[in-house]
C-alpha cells in the first residue's frame, strides 16, 4: 500500500514539475499552474487593477525585467514592455507570425484566413492587394477627400440636432467612423437608422470589452466555452459572426449581381471581384471567404479605435478650453465661416496634428497591440523565446515612459511640436504600430480623424455638459473606452435672421 502510494506521489510529482517548469533562459515572471498556466492570477489580478496592461507593468517593476515570460494555458507567452524591447519586436523578421489558436480563428469564422490574423504568403499577397487598392483608389488624395466631407456634414447636421443640450459624442461618432470605412469596403453608406448597424455597433462593443489582446478565458481554456458558453464569450463571438457573414456576404452578392469591369476601381469589393477573376490561373486565394475576411478585419481594427480616440479627444476639449481655443484660431486662419476643413491641408494645421497624437499617446487605446507569433526561436533583452511562443506588444509601456516624455501623465500636444511649429517626436508614437504589420488602414484612419476633430471644432464650441464631474479612468478590453459623459455643442458662427 505505501508503496502505491509513493509512485502515486511520484507520478504527481513528476507531472506537476514538467507542466511548471520554465524552459530554458525563459523571461521571469509569476509561477504557473499546470494546465491552466498563469491565467487565473491574471484574470484575478486584471480585474484588481482596472486591466490586463496594468498588471504587466507591475510585473515589469516586480520582476525587474521589460520581457515578462508567462504560460496562459498551454501556450507560452512573452510580454515586451518598454521601447527597445517593442521596437525590437516590430522590426524583427523572426516576430512576424500570428498565432494560430482557438480564440483567432473563432474570430475569423473557424477559418486562417483575412490579413489581421494570417502570416506568410497569404498574409503578404492580400495587404499586398488592399494597399495597392487603397493607391490606386486616392486614399489621401481627392477622393478621399470628398468622401470624408460627405460623412462629415452629415456628422455635423447630427449634432445640430441636439439643440445645444448635453449628450454622449459616442453616441454618433461610431456610425459616421462606419461609414467611412462602409463607403471604401462597399461604395455606400449605412442609414443610421438602420438596426443593422445599431446591432453591429453594439455587438462590436461587448465583443470589446468580453476579452483580451490575450484571446481570454475562452482562448486559454477553450474546453469552458462547452460548460458556460455565455460566460466565456464564445456566445458572443458566434453572433457576431453570424451578423457580419449575412452583412457582408449580401453587399457581395449585389456587387456580384452588377459587376462589370470599368467598376473596379469603385471599392474594395468590385476590386476583389476582379481580382477573383485575373488570378483564377495564379492563386487560390482569392475566394469569397478571404474577402469577408479581409472586411471583417477592415471593420474591426478601423471602427472602434478610431471612433474611440475622436470621443476621447472631444471629451479632453471640453477639459482643456485653452486647447481648444488654440486650435479654433488655427482654423480660422485658413477657413471662413461655412467652410469645412480639408484632409488635402492637413498639413497647415500642425497643432490639431499634434493634439490628435497627443490623444493617442495619453489614452493609448490599444495599450496592447495584437499578438506575434515567434517563427524561430530567439533572444530578445537577454532571454530566449521559444519558436511559437506568443508575443504581446505593451504599448503603454512607451507612450507613458517618464524618461522619455519627462511629464507623460500631462496632457500637452507642444510636445510634438518644435520652435517652428514642426511635428517632431514621432519615433516614440505608435498608435497604428510600426513595421511589415504597421496598421493597414493607417491612412484611411488618419483622414478620418483629422476631417471629423477639426471639422466639429470649426463649427463648434465644446463645453461640458451640467455640473456633473466627468470620471476620467477608461473602461478596459482589447480597446480602452470612456464611460458616458456629456458634453454641449455650441454653434462658433450665428448668422443674422
């Protein structure tokens, strides 16, 4: 009997030393259980601090280190924290990979596929293929402009509206960020009254907030989604799913049901189209699946980030008038009453340049940027990550880095700016990464943000909304989101009746 009992004692010991042994030269951070990993302790500690990017940065001051090595259940997983350690990883060749787990492919539909989550040569001829449709389409030129104008008078006709009483900006920024990217995906808009888009926006907000850069519980213990399905999210991920494939594939059948070949150029779809039939000889790739998941990835990495900071920064207007005043004097340098700011001059009106990238480096609303998987193993800081580790990017860790930026927890867009009103300062900003996987829709991003900020600022005063103190700590997620507030817009320009 005591012997049974000592290979049973042995057996136990010797699987709870394989499943919590670190591999060699591993970053340090927290022991982890078997099977389970670290993950519990992260979720538990995340919901004590306000977010999983907090936790990090303690761990970065615990363990002395800014390369964290975890286990969050089977997968190992690295954390990079600090400047060189992200820069690293965005210009190293070897970080180039997506991992290919539960939670990623759950997100694209139980398939590899789209840009956001592929890597190798798929991954390289379908951005290769929206950039140069995003070339050849005038993003940053003409007819960007025009689109963006056309969202934006309509933007401004909704806060008219509102009659000078307090409301919520995330109320109607979403849609208008939708329909810019709609009117490139697909060449139309989207009623806002249409309760498809309430229930996409809606969707794209829980879906925000039920998990992580990490993929959460349902990605570390996928086994949970068959015991509680709701709690987990995987629920969630399926409805939404389910809502953007019949979205999407319905605006596909009607480019289909009209496509002819002088409409290629007209927007994402008629161009894929074509390229579905200039490549049926050479490549496999183009489908109509790796379409709906090029727009799926077009729609979540561009929608609620760039609504989220256009919220945020008219929330910091109403904070600092003095800010706002200045950048009101700038545009009535170049515009006259009835005029709307141009994303073709974005370059004459360097302090809204700066106080956008202000906005993005103080609220980092992606304080961690999606996961790399390693394709070899390396070294990164002095420790050795293993092929197929996961890899997470902290990038609050240097937009709030106090040797750099000397007073990061103030709000100041000078700090961009030199003698000669010049943008300066760029290499430490990140907010659309840097590198081969340097944001997609970077440029479709910007146009929106600078057509919609200025505009809204040229032809309105934003002041704060009652008496009622505004609570500036950030709801966490994959995105960091305000919690409701109310701000007045006041019209700058009254004309004689």
């Amino acid at each position: 009997m005591m012997e049974m009992f000592l290979v049973l004692l042995l057996i136990i010991y010797g699987y709870w030393y394989f499943f919590t042994r670190r591999p060699s030269k591993y970053p340090p951070g927290p022991k982890w259980l078997p099977i389970v990993g670290n993950t519990p302790f992260l979720r538990k500690t995340a919901r004590m601090l306000g977010g999983q990017h907090l936790v990090f940065e303690k761990w970065m001051k615990d363990y002395k280190s800014p390369v964290i090595g975890l286990k969050l259940g089977r997968e190992y997983c690295v954390v990079a924290l600090t400047y060189p350690m992200v820069r690293a990883i965005h210009t190293g060749d070897e970080y180039d990979g997506r991992p290919d787990n539960f939670f990623l492919r759950l997100r694209t539909m139980g398939t590899r596929l789209g840009i956001t989550c592929t890597d190798g040569p798929l991954w390289t001829e379908q951005r290769s293929f929206v950039t140069k449709h995003l070339r050849e389409a005038g993003y940053g030129r003409r007819p960007m402009e025009i689109q963006m104008q056309n969202e934006l008078n309509e933007l401004l006709d909704v806060i008219d509206q509102a009659k000078e009483q307090p409301i919520w900006p995330g109320t109607f920024l979403a849609p208008s960020v939708i329909n810019a990217l709609w009117t490139f995906v697909a060449g139309e808009r989207i009623p806002r009254n249409d309760e498809r888009l309430n229930r996409l926006l809606n969707l794209l907000n829980l879906r925000s907030k039920a998990f992580d850069m990490s993929g959460g519980v349902l990605n570390q213990m996928a086994w949970l989604r068959h015991i509680a399905p709701e709690k987990t999210g995987y629920n969630l991920i399926r409805r939404f799913n389910q809502e953007l494939h019949e979205f999407f594939m319905a605006s596909i059948k009607s480019h289909k049901a009209d496509y002819n070949e002088s409409k290629a150029t007209d927007d994402l779809i008629y161009a894929y189209l074509k390229a579905m039939q200039d490549n049926k000889a050479k490549s496999l790739n183009f489908t109509d699946i790796q379409l709906t998941m090029i727009i799926l990835d077009i729609f979540i990495a561009g929608s609620q980030t760039t609504a989220i900071t256009l919220d945020l920064a008219l929330r910091t207007m109403a904070l600092y008038p003095n800010i706002q005043s200045r950048i009101q004097k700038e545009l009535d340098a170049v515009y006259e009453e009835g005029q709307t700011p141009s994303v073709l001059e974005k370059s004459k009106f360097s302090y809204i340049e700066a106080t956008i990238m202000e906005v993005q480096r103080f609220f980092h609303i992606t304080p961690i940027t999606g996961p790399r998987r390693v394709l070899r193993e390396t070294t990164l800081g002095g420790y050795t990550i293993p092929k197929n580790a996961t890899v997470l990017i902290h990038l609050r860790s240097v937009h709030m880095d106090k040797d750099h930026w000397g007073d990061p927890e103030v709000f100041r867009p000078e700090r961009f700016l030199n003698d000669n009103m010049e943008i300066v300062n760029t290499e430490w900003l990140m907010p659309f990464g840097q590198g081969k996987r340097r944001c997609l829709g970077e440029q479709l991003a910007r146009g929106c943000l600078f057509t919609f900020f200025a505009g809204i600022l040229q032809r309105f005063e934003v002041r704060m909304g009652g008496d009622e103190k505004i609570d500036e700590n950030l709801l966490p997620g994959i995105t960091l989101s305000p919690k409701p507030y109310q701000v007045v817009f006041s019209k700058r320009f009254r004309r004689e009746e």
